[in-house]
C-alpha cells in the first residue's frame, strides 16, 4: 500500500510564487526586446569634446545606470554623515 499525504499549503504556495516569477521574468525580457528593437537606430553624441553615435537604447541604458549610481553613492555620503554626527 503506497502512502499518499496530500500537498500541504505551502508547497502550493511556493509553487505560485515561482510561476508568478516566471512570468513576471518572461515579461520583463519581452519588454526589453521591444525596447531594443524599437530603439536600435544610431544617434549622436557630443559631450565636451567627444563626438561619437551609438544605438539610442545603449545611450538610454548608459544613462539609468549612471543616474543610478550617483543616487547610491549620494544616499551613501548622507547616511555616511548623519552617522557622524
């Protein structure tokens, strides 16, 4: 006789949650491509003296990840100085 314990609460749960992410991930790399491809065409960039063109989405990408770490690093210095004191 083979002993049959019924799915417990959070064995579903978990399972859920792990199909919540699969879609949320297969969403988020969906958007991305259509980001890509709508934003593939070259523009130019001058900046002081340079002067070179990349695709629109690599400049927008360069952008979020630069404002980003200016934010992390001014968070850092405030909370760095709060503590100081």
């Amino acid at each position: 006789m083979v002993d049959v314990q019924p799915e417990s609460p959070n064995t579903r749960e978990i399972n859920t949650k792990q199909v919540a992410s699969l879609v949320l991930a297969v969403a988020l790399i969906a958007g991305l491509i259509a980001f890509v491809v709508q934003n593939s065409e070259s523009t130019p960039i001058k900046w002081l003296w340079w002067n070179t063109s990349a695709p629109l989405w690599v400049v927008i990408v360069i952008s979020v990840v630069a404002g980003s770490l200016l934010l992390e690093i001014t968070g850092w210095l405030i909370r760095r100085r709060r503590k100081d004191r």
